[in-house]
C-alpha cells in the first residue's frame, strides 16, 4: 500500500493506493494523518480511488484516523469509494459514521 499526501489549500488530500488490510502498510496511512494533525492540519481527505479492498484490519485503521481526526477537532471525508468497499461499510454501519463523496473535489468542497 502507497500513502500519498498534497495539501488543496487548507486540506489534507491522503491518497491511498493498493489493499488496506491492515499491518505496516496501513501505518504508514496512520502515521502520515498523525504527522499532519502535529503540524496543525484540521481537514482531511482520504482518497481511496486506489484501493480495491479492504479488510476488518484495514476497516480498524480507517477507524484509528477518523478518531485521530476527531480528538484534533478536525474533520475527515472519503471519496472515490468503491461500490464493493461502500458495501462493507454498509453491513459495518460505518457508513453512518464516514462522510463519503464521488469525488476528491466535491470531498475537499465539502469543508466550505
């Protein structure tokens, strides 16, 4: 799994490339969100246009950042999440807690 980051003027846009299933990779995830909240970043994006799967690991590590986020009163938003994906939060409820968009655009938008 790859974690890339690039600021969209005062948000945070996490791209994350390959599975999410937990283990060093998905640290690497963690540890970047972590690094930003240090630096006084509020809004995030996670843009998962890259990722084709994710597992109840993977799932936890989305939930470890979304808490992150929350504990720096920020804010986190998901695009480009896959319809297979979409269902799993679906069945975990965590589409109730995740505020998700079609597009990086309109998730970075979303913060106006």
């Amino acid at each position: 799994m790859k974690v890339k980051t690039q600021m969209e003027g005062d948000v945070a846009v996490v791209h994350v490339s390959g599975k999410l299933m937990g283990g060093p990779e998905s640290e690497n995830m963690r540890d970047e969100v972590k690094t930003l909240i240090e630096d006084g970043v509020k809004k995030f994006v996670i843009n998962l246009h890259g990722v084709p799967w994710i597992n109840s690991t993977g799932l936890g590590a989305l939930m470890a950042v979304y808490t992150s986020v929350q504990r720096s009163e920020g804010a986190l938003a998901l695009c480009h999440v896959s319809d297979r994906i979409q269902s799993l939060f679906m069945i975990t409820k965590l589409l109730t807690i995740f505020d998700t968009h079609p597009s990086e655009k309109e998730a970075v938008e979303s913060f106006k």
